[in-house]
C-alpha cells in the first residue's frame, strides 16, 4: 500500500478562515500515523508577523474547536508546525526559501514540497510568480502547488492563470481545488453509475426525462461580503461546484479510472455543453429580509463589505443542454442560492413516464400525454449532503381496490444511506489533501477543464440580467417557478422535498 512521503506542506494564507476550520484539522487527521506525523511538516507563512509559537496557540485552537483533546495535540503542534513571514508587503520569497531548505536540512526531509496558496484570488499570480523566481518550483523531490477557487474571473482572466502557471510549473504539478470533488458522495456518483449495469443502460435520453441539479444552503454571505460581492453566485457555485457534478452525471464511462481518462471525459461533456441564453434559460435572484427557523435574517445588501444597492446575485437556476448523442433534448436544470430554507445538495434524475398507462379509473389504457392519464415517474434522488444517500421512488399497488373497482398505485421509495451503512463519510479536505500528497490528481480540475467551464458562460457573465429579490427561506424568486414549468416537457419541476 502507497503511503504518504515524508515532505514540507507550505500554506499560503496560514492566518486565514481556510487554515483553521479546514486545512490544519485535516492535516492533523491524516498525519494520525505516527510514522506519517513524525516525517511531515507544516510551514505556515502570511504577511503577519507571526512566530511559530503563535502559528502553533492558534492551530491548537482550531484542533480544539474540532473535537480534539488538547492534550493530544500539543506534541504534534510543537514538533510539526512552523511559521515563517512573507514579509509586510506579501513578497520576501527569498527569506521563505531559506526557511524551507534550512527546516528540511534540519529535520532530514528529502525535499518534497506542497505549496497550497489558500491566498485572495487576485494574489494566486504573483505567488505563483514569487515561487518560480526563487526556485521554489522545483526541488530534489516532488513539488506540487494546490490553488482554491475560483480559479480565475472569466475564461480570459483563467486562460491568462494558467499561462502564469505554466510558465514555472508542469501541469503535472498543479493541482486546482474544488472541494466538492473530494466529498465521499460525488466520488460515489461515479462507483454508482460506472459499478451498477441497472441504472447506467437507462442513463441517457430514451429514458431519462430530466436531471435537476440542487445546491441549496441556509445562510448568508456572512463576513464574507467583499470577495462575494466581486463575485456573485454563477462565480461562486456554479462555474465550479454545479458544474462539476453535471460533468459527472453527463460523463461517458472512462476506459479507465485513471486521472487523465477521467478528466479527459469531464473535459468532452464540459465541451458538449452549450452556453446557456441568458434571456431564456437563466433566472438570477438576490435575498431580500426574511424569516428563517423563527428569526428574522437581514437580506444581502445589509451584510458587511456589501454595497446597499448591490445588484450581486446570491441564486441562480439555469437549463442547460448536454448536446450529444447521449443527452440532445434532457434538459439539465441546475438551482443554487444562499438563504434558501435548508442545506440540500442532491440530484434528482427524473426517468420518463411508462409508455401507455394501464392503471385508469375507467379501466381503458391511454397515452400518457396529460397528467390525469400518467402514473409518477421514476424519479432516483442522490442526496449529497446532508443524510448522504439514495432514493428511489417506484409505484406499488396499494392495498386494497378503490371504490370504483380499478387497482390504484401509490408511491414508494427504495433508500440507502450512507450513514446507516458506513457511519460519518470523511472531510472533503482530508481526501483532498491525502491525495496531494499521494500525487493522484483525479479529484482535482486540470486546466482545459477549468477553461472549458468559463467558456460555458461567457455569455452569461457577460449579460446585463436583471436579480430578482427573494424573501430569505424561500426556494428562490417567483420567477424561477414560471421558468421552470416552461423549461421541462413534463410539467413544473419539483421544489426539492
Ligand atoms: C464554497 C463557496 O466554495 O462552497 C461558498 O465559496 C459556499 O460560498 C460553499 O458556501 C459551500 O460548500 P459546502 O461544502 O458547504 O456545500
């Protein structure tokens, strides 16, 4: 069995929101092999002057606000963290260099590197710039450099990245986040499809009738006003994290589950896709004042750093066509906003309705072509957080006979769950991280990938789309629901249940 290589893991950004709530838990998580913990060793470097004894106080902190003893952490705090300034203006890669050679030479590593530059997006250029001219782009080791999204602004701003990338780094070597991918269920969407011949011969559009795509989250922007604000919710969510899971549901089996053969596929759906029209198949919204769990939650133009007559959306339902041989006509319609009235990721796909339905009052078969004649679809839910699972809804015969003497139907669900069945699913991060370190870049975004999905809304990003306002804890805009029953042949799209 591979295991992780001793190495120096360098966070840009050590002081930051990312750092605690995700990156140092989950680093402590995998380094629990003493023989991993003792070889692997964290260099925290900001602009803040810090020390390491202050990088240390607040990553036992952090530890601590994520269940662990605190006796349990401190051994691994002092031998394995250390904190070097980037220097007040963000720039002294000199003096980090130094630092990293000085720390391997002192703690026996053998010079392999993971930058992860958990950084504003607007500096991941000049980091980039700042490893490559002192050399920190190459070393006796392997050097890997992790950059979060959003992965540049626009296809041009993304296109001119991954120059800036290349130009010090082979792609080999970069690894772009979408910390949807290393969620265990979205993995799961392709065991599922690609392990199970049930559901794959059906996947495609002489069964299928729609795939509704649902990120939904209760809160707000909170503190994070002034990035979000630049950026908006197509930027935010659906660029990347919707995006990532149509591919995944659209995608042909790979010939194999090697990185390249995957994203490879990704890559082939992303480049089937057409652009959605921004006047036809795009509603935008943006939360008004509402009420949520009994409280009332204030809108978005109220939230710090937001301007008050913001026209930023924080919601977004789109259709959009795989157009292939596989999916031409099944639309993909993708909902996501903040302040909606639960956390819900899923995807429903909707089979089409049987040929001719045989279960009428008047005992005659008919056509299904309205809804009075037809029985539910199948309809298969994958929950992707939370209540991690499957849901399949079928039609039985009820017991019994109606009073008018025909067999009467009523729906039912088949269900699996992930944590009935496995216990807690792991950190996104942590798989993540793991797989930075094992040098596997399957669940990571390669950079025609990431190109192709900007070059899908060019369009959109361009367009001047009017935001419609929304109550905070509803479904989104009443525009939404209009669009929706016009957008698909069987009738309104469900609200997520
Ligand atoms: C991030 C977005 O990428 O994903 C946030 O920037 C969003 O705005 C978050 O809240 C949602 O992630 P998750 O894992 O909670 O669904």
């Amino acid at each position: 069995m591979p295991r992780i290589q001793p190495h120096l893991f360098v966070i840009f950004g050590a002081t930051g929101d990312l750092t605690k709530r995700k990156l140092i838990p989950a680093l402590y998580s995998l380094m629990q092999d003493a023989d991993v913990a003792r070889r692997c060793v964290v260099l925290g470097t900001a602009r803040s002057d810090w020390s390491d004894e202050r990088f240390r106080e607040e990553a036992r902190e952090a530890l601590r606000d994520n269940g662990y003893s605190e006796e349990a952490v401190a051994k691994w705090c002092t031998r394995n963290l250390y904190y070097q300034c980037l220097g007040t203006e963000g720039n002294d890669y000199g003096q980090l260099r130094d630092r990293v050679e000085q720390l391997e030479r002192h703690l026996g590593l053998p010079g392999n590197r993971a930058f992860y530059l958990s950084l504003p997006p607007s500096v991941y250029g000049p980091a980039i710039e700042g490893l490559g001219d002192v050399g920190l782009n190459d070393s006796s080791g392997w050097t890997r450099v992790v950059v979060e999204k959003p992965f540049g602004y626009d296809l041009d701003s993304a296109q001119a990245l991954n120059d800036q990338v290349h130009r010090h780094f082979d792609e080999d070597q970069v690894y772009r986040i979408d910390h949807y991918l290393g969620k265990e269920t979205v993995q799961n969407l392709m065991a599922f499809r690609f392990g199970n011949a049930l559901f794959e011969s059906m996947w495609n559009r002489e069964h299928i009738d729609r795939v509704e795509i649902t990120v939904a989250e209760p809160l707000g922007v909170g503190g994070r006003g002034g990035y979000y604000d630049q950026s908006g919710h197509v930027r935010d969510m659906v660029q990347n994290h919707l995006t990532q899971l149509l591919t995944l549901v659209a995608m042909e089996p790979p010939a194999s589950m090697e990185a390249n053969a995957i994203r490879d596929e990704k890559v082939k759906v992303l480049n089937a896709l057409q652009q959605p029209d921004p006047e036809t198949d795009v509603v935008l919204g943006q939360y008004a004042a509402g009420t949520m769990d009994g409280e009332r939650v204030p809108a978005y133009r109220e939230a710090p750093d937001v301007p008050a007559d913001s026209i930023t959306e924080t919601f977004a339902a789109l259709r959009l066509n795989v157009a292939n041989w596989r999916w031409q006509g099944v639309p993909f319609l993708l909902r996501t906003g903040k302040r909606l009235p639960r956390k819900l990721t899923q995807i429903a796909v909707r089979f089409q309705s049987a040929p001719i339905s045989l279960f009428q009052s008047d005992g005659a078969p008919c056509v299904p072509q309205n809804a009075d004649c037809e029985a539910p679809p199948n309809e298969l839910l994958i929950t992707l957080q939370p209540d991690e699972g499957f849901d399949l809804r079928f039609e039985v015969k009820a017991p019994g006979t109606s009073p008018d003497g025909a067999m009467a139907l009523e729906s039912q669900h088949l269900s699996f769950s992930y944590q009935d069945a496995f216990g807690p699913v792991p950190d996104a991060y942590e798989t993540l991280l793991r797989d930075i370190l094992m040098g596997d870049p399957t669940l990571f975004v390669r950079a025609d990938e990431v190109e192709a999905s900007w070059q899908l809304y060019a369009g959109l990003l361009d367009a001047d789309l009017p935001v419609h306002p929304y109550e905070a804890g509803t479904w989104g805009p009443a525009a939404v629901d209009r669009l929706l029953a016009t957008w698909t042949s069987g009738g309104p799209a469900s609200p997520p249940a």
